[in-house]
C-alpha cells in the first residue's frame, strides 16, 4: 500500500496536520521537525495524493500559464522563475502558447477554466479585454504579466513600456544618433508603450522621425529574429538610412544586426542597434547586444508571489499593479566610446 501522511505521523509521533504543513512548507513549524519530516518522507518514497488532497481542500493545487511562446527566452525565463517560486509553495504550473492568436488564447484558457486550475498567469495576445471579463465571472483569480489592458482593472506584473521606450531611444541620441528608426512590436501594451516612449523621446529632444523609421510587423513575439532581419533590410534601402535602431525585443535586435552586417555595415560605426530583454547570450552575439534590462525573473517571482496571495486571501482584493525597473546594460552594438 501508498505510504500516507498518516503512516509518516504515525513512526515520527506527531500529528498529521504537522506533516501536512511541512509538506505545504508552512513556516509555523520547528526547523528541527521539518528536516525529521523532509527525512522520514525521503526514506519512504512517500507521494502526495494530490486527488484525495482536492477532494479535501477543494483545490488542484495547480497555476496556468499562457504565453504566445517559449521560443522567446523571455517568456521561458519568466516560466522557469514562476515554476520554481510555486514549487516552493506546493503548486505545479501548465505551460500552455498560443502564438498571437486570440481565439486559441481563449480556447486555451477555457480548457484551464474547465480543469479548475486555481490560478492563471496570462501574457495575453490579445488586442481587447473581452476574455478577461469570461475569467471575472468564472471567478478563478488571474495576473497579468508584460501586458495589460486600459479598460479593465486586473492584477498585473511588468514594467513601464513608455519608460523602457523613451530609456533605449534616449541612449542613441546621447551616443550621437541623428537618424533613429524603430522595429516596432505588436499591437499589444508592450508595443504600444515602446512606441510611444520612442516618439516622445524624439519629441523631447526636438528630432524627426523619417517616413518609414517606424516599422509595423505582423508578429513580433514570434519569428522575432526573421521579422527584425526583414524590417532592417527595407530600412537600409531607404535614401536616408537610420544610424540608430531600437528595437522592441532582442530577438528582432538580433536579425537587424545580422541585416546591418550582412549589407556590408558595420554595428555600431554606421548603425547602432539597442533591444530589449537583456537574453543570456547577448554577451556571446557576433556583435554583443545592448539592451534593456528587464528584470525578468522577478517578473516571474512576483507574479508567483501575487497568485499566491490571492488563493489565500479569504476577500477579493482590490487588483495590484506591480511596475518592476529596468537597467540599460550597454555593450558593443552602442559602445561608440571603444571604437
């Protein structure tokens, strides 16, 4: 037979409830007694039940997560920080993309609804707020991460776009860039915000934005790479070519530099090129890649954090918006200074 929780109290001489908090990693116990638990459990290879759990709590004791796709480092390291911080608190995350589709957004997070998950994390894809009202009145507690919606109240975690926008377009004209163009990226509250941050940058320091500087891919957060090679190839066509570039993420960063390369240019002698994202191998790029630090594992801790703190909150709270700070990390791609 299964080893139960009552079998572990039962050989350590302590009450079920105990076990079961240590198991829950509640804080209420003695660390002596945690670590005879964590032992005993290890001993006898015990398993939670989570089904007979649920019947009991009436909990899955299981998070979803939707993202357009784990391709993009950025959401991966967001799952991966979010995955750990509810391990910790005894919940599993299902990861679930759905591109930049809406309707297999929704279809998506209808399935999650129907398995009676106890929280969703969405990165949403969609251009309006008509899913989440679905979500209100199923009455399952969500959080918004990197996007949100003007026209509805919901828990969110990000940064400040416009602020990360007017951050990379202000760090080309302080390294001399006259002619700025931006890789936009979708119609999404991260793509918007850049945008604008990128024109009231441009405003402040009174500098035009050229015909054409300001591109409008279909897809941004998937086939970033090619849709930013794309983008920067008609930009180099153009009579009056930008020497400065920033793009709304890394990825399309990275397919620009190879367009700026590739056409016989040099990064950032003739083109200076900023992203977004900070990824672990911009260091290890042909042409290291400046960028814009999200912060993106406290992302992912936040988000785990808030989540948590619904379930276990007894009201609904009023939705809390959570603005992380960013970091400019410059690297050979702006660094004029080394050459």
């Amino acid at each position: 037979m299964p080893v139960t929780m009552k079998d572990i109290a039962r050989d350590l001489g302590i009450g079920v409830i105990t076990v079961s908090k240590v198991l829950r990693n509640k804080d209420d116990v003695s660390e002596k007694t945690r670590q005879r638990v964590l032992t005993r459990v290890k001993e006898v290879n015990y398993t939670p039940n989570f089904a007979a759990r649920s019947l009991v709590t009436g909990r899955t004791y299981l998070v979803g997560l939707v993202v357009p796709d784990l391709l993009h480092t950025f959401f991966a390291q967001i799952a991966n920080s979010l995955s750990e911080a509810l391990l910790r608190k005894g919940y599993g995350l299902v990861i679930s993309t759905a591109g930049e589709d809406p309707e297999l957004e929704m279809h998506t997070l209808d399935r999650f609804l129907a398995r009676r998950f106890d929280a969703l994390i969405i990165a949403s894809g969609a251009t309006n707020s008509t899913t989440f009202a679905r979500l209100r009145e199923a009455g399952t507690p969500f959080v918004l991460i990197d996007r949100r919606f003007p026209d509805i109240e919901a828990n969110y975690v990000g940064v400040d776009d416009e602020v990360v926008g007017a951050f990379a377009t202000k760090h080309l004209i302080e390294i001399g860039c006259s002619r700025i163009a931006h890789l936009r990226g979708p119609e999404t509250s991260p793509g918007r915000g850049r945008l604008n941050g990128y024109l009231n940058a441009m405003a402040e320091h009174k500098m035009k934005s050229f015909p054409g500087y300001v591109s409008a891919p279909k897809m941004a957060d998937v086939h970033s790479r090619e849709s930013g090679e794309e983008q920067m190839k008609k930009l180099l066509d153009l009579r009056q070519r930008p020497n400065g570039v920033f793009a709304y993420n890394d990825s399309m960063a990275i397919g620009a530099i190879h367009a700026i390369l590739d056409a016989g240019l040099r990064v950032p002698e003739d083109v200076a090129v900023i992203g977004c994202g900070n990824f672990h191998y911009d260091n290890e790029l042909r042409v290291p890649l400046s960028s814009i630090d999200q912060n993106t594992e406290q992302i992912g801790q936040c988000a785990a954090r808030l989540a948590l703190s619904l379930l276990e909150s007894k009201s609904r709270p009023r939705p809390k918006t959570v603005i992380i700070e960013t970091q400019l990390v410059i690297r050979a791609s702006t660094d004029r200074k080394r050459q």
